[in-house]
C-alpha cells in the first residue's frame, strides 16, 4: 500500500521533531524518527493494524511514544493509506478533535 502523507501530517510531525529538538538528544531524536519509519512500514506492509479511534470516520490511531501518537486512515480499494495527524500527547484533548474534524 502507498502512504499518503497529508498536509497536515507533514506540518505536524515537523513540528513534533522541532519540539523534541529542543528537548532530547540527538540519538533520542535519531530513534524517534527510526521507530516512526519502523511503525509506518508495518502499516504499508499489513503486518499490523492498529485500533480504531473513530469508527465511523475509520480512523486509526498508533501511540509512536508514550508523548506522541499517529492517527491514519486506510483506504483499501484505492490501495492507500493516509496519514492524517501527529499528536503531541500532553496537548489539550479538544485540539486533537479539531485537527480530527477537518
């Protein structure tokens, strides 16, 4: 399956890896991005699928660290998979739904 990243999701996870610049090592950081392009590779190859934080909408989501999950979609028939968001997880949960709803 192809990984579409969105728009947002490029924005976000700049900002994230910006964030943890500031707050972590280089390794950390270096392993950060590693476990990122590990999790996304399982995803693209169906190895695992992780659970649903929205059903209806089909939206799943991917703890990355304990501080910072994924939210994607898979669209099956098209053979794709979006990216939607990363989520800094200490931020107000009410930010997460707004970013979820656009």
């Amino acid at each position: 399956m192809e990984i579409i990243w969105t728009k947002l999701a490029k924005i976000t996870y700049i900002e994230i890896l910006e964030n943890l610049t500031k707050r972590w090592t280089k390794n950390e950081l270096v392993s950060f991005n590693n476990l990122t392009n590990e999790l996304l590779e399982k995803i693209q190859n169906n190895k695992i699928v992780y659970p649903y934080v929205n059903h209806s909408l089909r939206i799943h989501k991917v703890i990355i660290h304990k501080n910072v999950s994924l939210f994607y979609k898979k669209d099956a028939d098209a053979n794709k998979i979006y990216l939607i968001t990363f989520f800094n997880n200490r931020m107000n949960p009410e930010k997460l739904k707004e970013l979820l709803n656009k």
